[in-house]
C-alpha cells in the first residue's frame, strides 16, 4: 500500500479510482474498463508531473521523509557486493544507526559508511530511527583508519535527521565524537564520495559527509537543524516549520547554488520511492563516475583539495 503525502492527494484520488475499476473488472469479466483506467492513469501522469514539477522546501522534506524512500540497507544490497559489516567502536558499545564495512563497489574494493532509519517499528528501534549515538562515529572513525591504511576509498550514504541528543550520548562525548569523526574525513588520503540520499542533518551528516565529492539526490534535504527545530528556536513554534525550511535554503537546488554540493542526482517523477531501483542505479553510476575521476590522484592532494572545498564554502557569495 504506497503512503501519499498531503500534497499528493489528487494523485490518490486517481489511483484509488483505478483500483476500483481493476476490481469491478476482475469481478465481471463482461466489463470493460481498460479504456477508462488508461485515461485515468495518463491524468496521473500529468497531475504528478505537475506537482513535482513546483515542490516547495516544505513538501521537498516530506518527500526525504517518506517512509517508503529507499534507505541504505536498499543502497548496500543492489550497489555492493561481498559487504562485510563491521560492528563495535572498540570503546562502548554497537551503534546500529550507522552502519559500516567493506565492500566490492564494481569490483572495487572500498569502504561504506551510512545512517539507516529502518522501514518498520521493528527496524525504526533497532536503529534509532536514523539518529547516532557517539560510538556510531566512533565505528565510522574505526572504518575510515582502516581505508586509509589499505588504500581503500570510502563511499557514504547520509540520511539522518541528526545526531542523537540524548543525556547518554552527551555524556559518553556526542559532539566530540562528531569532532573527530569530520576531523578524520578531512585528513583521508584516499577518495571519498558522499551523497545525501534522504535527509542530511546538522553535525551527525557532516561526520561523515566532508568528502571530495557530495551529492544530493533531487528531493533530499540538507541543514543546519530541521525546519521543526529552527522554528521551535526563531519563532517558538514548530508549525511554522514550513516557513523555515524555506528560509533556510534546505533543497538540492539551493545547496548546489550556493556550492555546497557538487551536483544533484535526479529522481523520477514521484520521488525515489516510487522507482527505487532507477535511483539506486543512477546513484552508483554517479560514484564510479567520481572514483574513477578521484582514484588516480595522489593521497596528499586528495587531502588538499577535501580541505580547500570547504574552506571555500561561502567565501564567493
């Protein structure tokens, strides 16, 4: 059953229209309904393509968020092979908000670091809904040693809605652990891609998300905080998330105008949840794209050039 977001609800209405001529069909075979389901689906078509086409930063989050977006479990199965998941900081504890290992990425060996939400109530728990407690980047930081001592590039996948703000992950050093763990991509010899592959939020995507290469699929967002949070700051009042997510230039669009990203994935009309497979493969040909154009170049100036792109952010505005 597909989850419709508020903004879809003439796309629902079109669909349950034609659900309900499939059955009457199945039903009564002596009814004909191919003619009418056919010119109902080619509204949907134009009714998706025309508010897909004019989504605003409100309506772009929802569309990162929806529960049926594919997440990096998704991502890991179709891109790698022979993954070996890799547990534990070696300090505390397993955090299974991020997820790490090593991997065959079209023959290549590399690292894979990314935040898994869960797609039920079952797996939400399990992984905290997104959101890492310190020993998550711990493990990143354990990760990302190991590829740069072996020469492996590392490849992220970003969608959380923020670090963990619990009492326990600030007295166990949740900012410092996010420190360390942004301190750690910006000094890697090797290449790193990242891409935002849902939401991107605050310090907890940035850990692991200051690579040489950042994408953003076309509907994921990317802030400082969540619309939800700044409007509860600005204002008081997190009903005005709306309004905050505009002003806080959030989508993919604007974070690529103001150079934050280096380019945009596209995703079909409908967003990534309703083609997952045509998203996961057009974002695997955007990172061998990148590692190939990464792979030769020497470890001291993959550092440089990391360093100096984000020490540009912002200076040419």
């Amino acid at each position: 059953m597909h989850n419709y977001l508020d903004f879809e609800k003439p796309i629902s209405d079109l669909e349950a229209k034609i659900r309900e001529l499939k059955k009457l069909a199945e039903e009564d075979e002596s009814i004909d309904t191919s003619e009418e389901i056919s010119r109902l689906e080619s509204r949907v078509d134009e009714a998706m393509v025309e508010i897909y086409s004019k989504l605003n930063a409100w309506q772009k989050t929802q569309v990162a968020r929806h529960p049926q977006r594919p997440h990096f479990v998704d991502y890991a199965e179709a891109l790698f092979t022979e993954f070996t998941p890799l547990a534990g900081d070696r300090k505390f504890a397993e955090d299974a908000a991020i997820q790490a290992g090593l991997a065959r990425f079209r023959g290549q060996p590399v690292a894979v670091i990314g935040q898994e939400k869960g797609n039920d109530t079952k797996s939400r728990i399990k992984h905290n809904f997104g959101s890492p407690r310190p020993e998550g980047y711990r493990k990143a930081i354990r990760v990302m040693e190991m590829a740069d001592r072996f020469g492996l590039p590392v490849i992220t996948l970003i969608d959380t809605a923020g670090a963990y703000p619990g009492v326990g992950a600030e007295e166990r050093g949740q900012a410092e652990a996010i420190a360390r763990s942004t301190e750690m991509c910006l000094g890697l010899k090797v290449p790193m891609v990242s891409v935002v592959i849902g939401e991107g939020g605050s310090g907890g995507a940035i850990a692991i998300a200051t690579g040489n290469r950042v994408y953003m699929l076309e509907h994921a967002i990317y802030s400082v905080i969540s619309p939800e949070g700044a409007a509860s700051i600005l204002w008081r009042d997190s009903t005005r998330a709306k309004e905050a997510a505009t002003n806080m230039k959030i989508t993919a669009e604007d974070l690529k105008g103001l150079g934050i990203i280096d380019a945009i994935i596209p995703e079909p009309v409908g967003g990534a949840h309703r083609a997952p497979d045509r998203v996961i493969g057009m974002t695997g040909d955007v990172i061998a794209t990148a590692l190939a154009e990464l792979t030769p170049m020497p470890g001291d100036k993959l550092r440089a050039d990391r360093r100096q792109k984000f020490l540009d952010i912002g200076r040419n505005l």
